[in-house]
C-alpha cells in the first residue's frame, strides 16, 4: 500500500512543480514506484518539466469522467521504468475535478505504487480541495519571502483541519544564501519558527533548476549540481533516512577565500 | 398576616434614606404598602432631594417591575433612587459573569487567516502569526509570540490589556482604541504589555513590571464582581 503525498504552498510560483517533479525523479532514482500527478486543471506544466508533454493522450479529467482508464492515461517516464505521470486536463474546467473523484483514483494508485505525489494549483480554492482530498500526508513548500510565508501559513492552518492528513512538512525552496547574510531574505531558522513545522528540506537558488526543466528533465536527474542533490536528500527524508541539512555555505566559502586572497595582495 | 408584620423598613443615613423590603410578600403588596408608606411620610418643600437606595434583600425584580418601582418613588417629590439592591440575580446573568471572569487557555497556533474569539481572558500558549488574529472580552496573555493582530476588551472594556513572552504585533487593539506596528522594521520586544494609557488616550507598550501598578485589579477574582 502506497502513500499519497500532495505537495502545496498557497503561493503560485514558488516551486511546487519543480519540486514534485525533482522530488519524483530521486525517488524513482531509488527505485521506488512513483505516480506523479498533477491537479492544476487548465494551467498543466508537471508534463513540461517532466518532458513529457508530446506522450499525452488521455488526461486525469478523462479518467473522473470514464472516456478512458486510469492506466490508459498512465504516462510512463522516458528516463525511469517506475515512475509515471498522470497529467492534468488542459481543456476542462477546475469544476471537472471533484474530491470524491480524487480520492478514488488515489486510492486505486496507491495499490500498485509507492509514492504517489500530488501537484496542487495555486490558491485555496476548489483545485487546492482536490489535490488534498486523497492526500496522506502534505509538503509545504516555500521561498524565503513573507508573501510566501504568509501564505504557506494560511495553507498550513488548513492542512491542519484535514483529518486524514497528517501534519505536513516543509521545503524553502530558493534560498540565495548571499541575501540571506545581508539580511534581506528570511533566513530558514526564522521561516521555521513562525511556521512551526517540521523542516523536510531546503533548496538553494540555482540556474541549473531553470535550465534542467527548461528541457524537460528534473534537475535531480543530473547528479552534480546543489540542488540535485537537495531533492535528492528529500527524498531519503521521506524514506526516512536522516540526512543533515546541505550546508549554504560552501560557495560563499570559496568567495570568502578568494576575498581574503585578494584582499592581502592589496 | 401582612398588615401586622411591617413590610418595609426606612432608615436614615448620612447620605440618605435606605428603604428595606421584606421579600416575602408579593411584589403587589410591596408596592401598595410603599405607596402607603411613603405618602405619610411629608417633606417639607424647601429641603433638598433625598436620595434613596433600595434593599431588596432575596427578591428579584423584572425589568419592567424595576421600572414600576422607581416610578413611584419618583411620584413622591424630593425622592431621587440612586439604586436598587438586590442578593438575587437571574442564573444567566451568573453564567455570563463566571464566563466574563475565566481564563479561557487555547493551546495552538494561530495561523494566517485564523481568528480565536473567547469569553473572558485569554491565556494562549502558542504563537500568533502575522496574518492571525485573537479577539477576548477580557484580557489576553500569550505564551509565545504575538506576530499578528491581538483584540482585547472586546467591544468595550478599557482596563485590558494584552501581554506577551514576544511582542511584534502588526496591530494591538484594545476595547475601541487600535494601534499598529510602525513602517520601518523592528524588532520584538520580549515580555512586554499593551494597556490604555489613559492620559495619552492611546496605547502604550511597556514592561510587564508596569501593569502591577497601573492594573492593579487584574488579581484575584473580586475585580469580576465589581465589573458585574
């Protein structure tokens, strides 16, 4: 029996695709047996940052109305034999996806998978209501903004009313380090505080995130980079492994030295 | 039978006359036997009004009954009620006051979007964040940090006050009077209270230590009793 886990933040734009996509691939990386779905009826991307766009044929609004099956709309990835993406309708209306209808897929997912990950919209409303409806267990994500930590708290006092779903997790996702130092970014331990959940992990603002999904391939797909190797360190935490936070600190570090150097050359 | 047992007492103080009343017999028989009473006795015309509080001893008076009373004391010139007294008051008006007076405690933490509204004082043990709110007819104390918007004294009590182990609200209010955090960032103070100050018509925010002074009856329970 598999487990559901919808990732969340209230905000749009802080990462929540990125993340269950990277968050999917490391697991699958694992080889855990992973569904990714994506609930944001209308506005899909889960199946862009996947690279899977072109293999679409049947959509999650085709399964709840019964044009198809659930495994006819089934997208299996073009990298890793477990893992699989059912994606959202581009043409229907949010109104198309219903809780019960959520569950019931879920449900049946959760039979032959691990790890079912759920891309929720933006929002509070009837999308967000969805993509919990079948959740186990929830991740917040955010950024070290107050507009985002605001609204991740809003989402977390809502999740904490979901009886079903046990007290969600958190990811600060986009952390540029430099900002933080000078004071003009939250820095995590203060994030964590006023929220006040359980930290599953933190991610650093990296070019390479944008560039990897830009091809369509998860960026924790390509082992070399910070925040590879950050979804990858989720992914273990979900499996329940403990794995200490990756420190910030290493490139500035190398600057660090290098302004030492060259400050005693001056 | 009632005639022969005097049904109301006078008595004269300094500040006036205190009428007793037996609580025996029926409100009708009280109010004839004031009539009777208080029509013997004559004031002269240029003494000064006279005022009168009513002791009713275990009786109960309805509104209108009330009304009915202090109109026939005020038919009889130079008498001015000051008050009625009575050791009776109606079970709701006590559950309202043992509610007014408890420490209501709320152990959670009160998120963006989240309002906790109580009766009485507030005693929370959690956080309030930025975007949440706690609203109390009494005082409110938090065991933790105040980030968001805290309402004390709802809708009208002035004495309340808030106090919090970490104050960095976006906005204090207090029964009518509202205040907010300034424009330019600071830090929160810790162990500090909000309060009326009644000179400076608006709230203050000062050290916990102050309110042993300026609110000394937040103590003890009489403090409810003469709020109700």
């Amino acid at each position: 029996m598999g487990e559901a886990i919808v990732i969340t933040s209230g905000k749009g734009g802080v990462g929540k695709t990125t993340t269950t996509a990277n968050i999917g691939t490391a697991l699958a990386l694992m080889e855990k047996k992973v569904c990714l779905i994506d609930t944001d009826i209308g506005l899909r991307n889960l199946d862009v940052v996947m690279g899977l766009e072109n293999r679409i044929i049947y959509d999650i609004v085709d399964v709840i109305q019964k044009r198809c099956k659930l495994k006819q709309a089934l997208i299996k990835d073009k990298r890793f034999d477990c893992l699989y993406l059912l994606p959202a309708a581009q043409t229907s209306d949010k109104s198309d996806l219903t809780p019960e209808g959520m569950e019931a897929i879920v449900a049946e997912l959760k039979q032959e998978y691990d790890y079912i990950l759920i891309d929720c919209p933006a929002g509070i409303e009837q999308g967000y209501k969805n993509a919990v409806a079948g959740a186990d267990k929830a991740i917040v994500v955010t950024t070290p903004e107050k507009s985002s930590v605001r609204d991740a708290d809003r989402i977390i006092g809502l999740l904490e009313k979901e009886e079903k779903v046990e007290p969600p997790h958190l990811i600060v996702n986009r952390i540029r380090n430099h900002m933080v130092k000078n004071g003009d970014m939250l820095d995590v331990d203060e994030i964590v505080q006023i929220l006040s959940i359980e930290l599953l992990g933190i991610v650093a603002d990296d070019d390479e995130v944008i560039k990897a999904s830009n091809h369509g391939e998860p960026v924790a797909f390509h082992p070399n980079t910070k925040a590879s190797l950050a979804y990858r360190n989720i992914a273990r935490r979900i499996l329940g492994e403990t794995v200490p936070l990756l420190s910030l600190e290493e490139e500035k570090g190398m600057f660090a030295k290098m302004k030492k150097f060259l400050g005693m050359r001056s | 039978m009632a005639g022969s047992k005097q049904l109301i007492t006078i008595k004269g103080t300094r500040d006036g006359l205190t009428l007793y009343i037996d609580d025996s017999c029926s409100f009708s028989e009280m109010l004839t036997e004031l009539e009777a009473t208080l029509s013997t006795n004559h004031v002269a015309e240029d003494e000064p009004m006279i005022t009168v509080t009513i002791q009713l001893g275990n009786r109960y008076l309805h509104e209108n009954q009330e009304e009915q009373l202090r109109e026939l004391i005020r038919s009889k010139n130079k008498l001015v009620v000051q008050s009625i007294e009575s050791n009776v008051i109606p079970k709701k008006q006590a559950l309202d006051w043992l509610e007014d007076s408890e420490v209501k405690v709320v152990n959670k933490v009160v998120r963006s979007g989240q309002v906790i509204e109580v009766q009485g004082d507030m005693l929370l043990i959690g956080d309030v964040n930025p975007g949440g709110k706690i609203m109390a007819s009494g005082n409110i104390f938090v065991m933790g940090n105040l980030r968001g918007v805290a309402h004390a004294g709802v809708p009208n009590n002035r004495e309340a006050v808030i106090a919090a182990a970490y104050m960095k609200p976006t906005q204090l209010r207090i029964a009518d009077y509202i205040s907010r955090s300034p424009d330019y960032e600071t830090e929160g103070v810790y162990m500090e209270c909000g309060i009326i100050d009644h000179e400076q018509e608006k709230i203050i925010i000062d050290r916990l230590q102050i309110l042993a002074r300026k609110r000394p009856d937040i103590n003890g329970f009489e403090r409810r009793m003469i709020h109700g």
